[in-house]
C-alpha cells in the first residue's frame, strides 16, 4: 500500500519534514499516492536529487493525455499559455528561452543593484520600526519580506509598484492547491494574471523602460521570444523573483529570533556570517520546497534499489534532500557555522562558493536569480536585526507553532510573522 500525502494539510505544511524522512527510510525516492488521486514518485535523497536535476532522461514537460481535449474556458486556456515558460521545457527550447534572459542575471548587473537594495531595505526597516513604536506590532512578511522582493523585480522587470498587492494575491493563489482555496479563486487568478500581462507587454511595446522585460519584449533578434512565450516569461520571471525570496527572508527572520545564539554570533561576525545565515536558511528551510514536476522518457534506475518506470511523475523535494542526513550533520538543527567562512576567507561570497545545499536546483535549471536572491538576504537581514540600527528590540508576538504556511510543495514559507516590541509581549 502506498503512502498518502495531502499537500494542502495544514499540519503538513508547517512541518512537512517528519514525513520526509519517514520516506527516506523507504529509499531515497519513494512512490506515494497524492490526495488528488494521483500518484507519483518524490526524490528526497540528496545524491539523487542532483542526480535527476541533470538528467535529460527526465523531461521537464508536461505530458499530454492523448485524447485529452483543449483547453476550452478563459482560465484554462490563461493557465495553459502562462505555464508554457522555461521551467516547463526541454532543450533546445530551454537553452534558446535561458540564453534570452541570463544577460540580466550577470553577476556584474545583479551587484549594481546593491546600493538601490540598501535604499530600499532601509526605507522598509524604517517603516516597520516606526509602526513598532506607534503600534508595537508588525508582520514582518507584509511589512518587510514581502515589498523588499517585489520592489526589486518589479525594477528589473519594470512592473509597477501600485501593482504589488493585485499580484501577491493571484500568484500566491496559483501557487496553492486549489482545495485549499475558495473555489474558483485559481481560475479567476490565472486569468487576472494573463489579462495584466497582456497590458503589460502592450504598454512595453508602445513605451519600452530601462528594463529587462522591455529588452525582451523589443528584441526582435533570430530566436527572440513571441507573444505567448513573452507572457510566460513575465509569469515566471516575477513569480520567481519574489515568492522564493519573500520565504527565504520570512524563514531566515523565523530562524534567528528562534535561535538567540545564532543571532548573536551574526551580529558580531559581520558580513560573511550574515552570508552563512542566508546559507544555512536556504538549506534548513528551503523556500523552493520542489522543483517544478517531471517525467520520465524511459525506465531509470537511480540506484540503492530504486527503479523509476517510463512516464513516471517525479517531483525532486529540494527540502528533503537539503536534510539528508548522509550530506549534512544534524539536518534538522539550524547552524550557521557549518557555512561560515573561516580565516581570512571573509569575502560575503565565500559561504556561496562553498554551500553544497540544493535550494536553488542544479543542472540546466539551476535557478537564475540564485545571486540575487542571495544579495537581497544579505543586505535585508542585517538591517533588520543588526544592533545599533533603526529597529528597537522585537521578538514574536506568538507561538511559532501556530504560524500557517503556505500549502503545497512548490514554495514554502510562513504567511504571517507578527513581531511585538521587545518587553510589550504579553
């Protein structure tokens, strides 16, 4: 009998690690059965992991029921158009789309943004550390680790920050599964998604920006991007851009007012161990938690007793394998130390060029905006929580164990952190 697995269980959101490593004792991938009615197999083994994301024997696109009809209502046809983005393609198609866009991600153009990331995190500690002193509570998710991401991707992509709130809701909505919603709220989001990017590429066209998405919308060089594959790269450039690094800073925020001793060590080990906290949040509580889902073109044998049948769904759980505890020593513990620099290594990248967690993939998909990603942690979290700064002392306003997450198994995060005023608690 197979294991079962509700993603949208609000109990196995908040810690879906025990079950991970209750499969793991099966093996390193293991077939479950999912509460749709499905089944399919989850890679959580650390070796295999990065073993799957390299391998073209497990295709990135979405199969194709034969006989399946088209797609037939607005949302399905908006779902079935957004989704046709790199993530969901093979090669040459995925090296032709990636090749469009890595020219923004240089390592050169993300660290120009170093000084307007610096401005705007600390315009927002500003902000939160005033409603602090005049409320004394905040949500540092709404009030901090959401607006920082979305601001920034919204100046690569030149999206409008008035926009901000309408497009939190729809991707946090397509992200989710639907069970765990109001019926209809995934289709009325994937069509609102669809009818913004339309205008938007519109606008771009008659008004093109100083920004990525304007280059692609204008590039009209051999092998340049049509219209559906535009508003598909909209889609994931800035569903990508925000939701992973909205988690990475609300779980690194959870971690280290949870962990007083590790708060205290980063504050008095300067920028490489604020990198290492970065580090070791991505691994211990991965804000991809799997990538997006595969299949198998043929029968694959990944070793330890585990054979993979042809046309297998597979999904590889970034947050499992990031807890193998074959790879990593005490995985379930939250120690920056096992990425701190050492020496004279003290260079912010140094923890980078070091981290061996899968948090970002790996393979052809490694994600694009790893480098930026990590910038933004490294800026925001010591503003936040440095000593001497703008914020007062703040601690939680409730029992971690009460925060609600996101559902499913594509990102992870907590949806609210409310912070109270230290000493007002209570």
């Amino acid at each position: 009998m197979l294991d079962t697995l509700d993603p949208a269980d609000p109990s196995f959101a908040r810690d879906p690690y025990p079950y991970y490593a209750h499969l793991r004792t099966t093996g390193p991938a293991a077939r479950v059965a999912l509460a749709n009615g499905t089944d399919a197999w989850l890679v959580t083994g650390y070796r295999q992991a990065r073993e799957v994301l390299a391998d073209p024997r497990f295709s990135n696109v979405p199969p194709r029921a034969a006989g399946r009809p088209k797609p037939d209502s607005p949302a399905q046809r908006a779902r079935g158009c957004l989704a046709r983005h790199m993530l969901n393609t093979d090669a040459p198609d995925h090296t032709r789309l990636r090749r469009l866009t890595t020219a923004a991600f240089t390592p050169r153009r993300v660290d120009a943004l170093r000084p307007r990331i610096e401005r705007l995190t600390a315009e927002l500690v500003t902000d939160v550390a005033e409603r602090l002193a005049r409320e004394g509570t905040a949500d540092l998710v709404d009030a901090f680790a959401f607006p920082l991401p979305v601001l920034v991707i919204g100046e690569v992509l030149g999206v409008p920050t008035a926009d901000r709130a309408d497009l939190r809701t729809w991707t946090y909505q397509v992200g989710s599964p639907a069970d765990a919603l109001p019926a209809g709220a995934v289709d009325r989001a994937w069509t609102s998604l669809h009818g913004y990017f339309t205008a938007l590429i519109a606008r771009k066209r008659r008004a093109p920006g100083d920004d990525l998405f304007s280059a692609l919308v204008h590039d009209e060089a051999e092998g340049g991007l049509d219209d559906g594959e535009l508003l598909a790269m909209a889609f994931l450039l800035l569903f990508a851009g925000y939701e992973t690094t909205m988690n990475l800073l609300a779980s690194a925020s959870l971690l280290l007012l949870t962990h007083p001793e590790e708060l205290a060590a980063a504050r008095q080990g300067g920028p490489a161990r604020w990198a290492a906290v970065a580090e070791e949040a991505l691994r211990h509580a991965s804000p991809l938690e799997g990538t997006t889902w595969r299949r198998t073109t043929e029968e694959v044998d990944l070793g330890d007793g585990v054979v993979l049948p042809a046309d297998a769904s597979v999904l590889v759980v970034l947050a499992a394998a990031n807890r193998d505890p074959g790879v990593f020593p005490e995985p379930d513990a939250f120690r920056p130390g096992r990425y701190a620099a050492s020496g004279e290594r003290a260079a912010e990248r140094a923890a980078e060029r070091a981290a061996p967690h899968a948090a970002f993939g790996h393979g052809p998909h490694f994600c694009l905006g790893s480098r930026l990603a990590r910038l933004e942690a490294e800026v925001a979290l010591p503003m936040l929580f440095g000593e001497g700064g703008r914020m007062p002392a703040f601690t939680l306003a409730a029992d971690p164990a009460t925060f609600p997450y996101r559902p499913g198994l594509l990102v992870r995060g907590p949806r609210h952190l409310p912070v109270v005023r230290a000493g007002s608690a209570g």
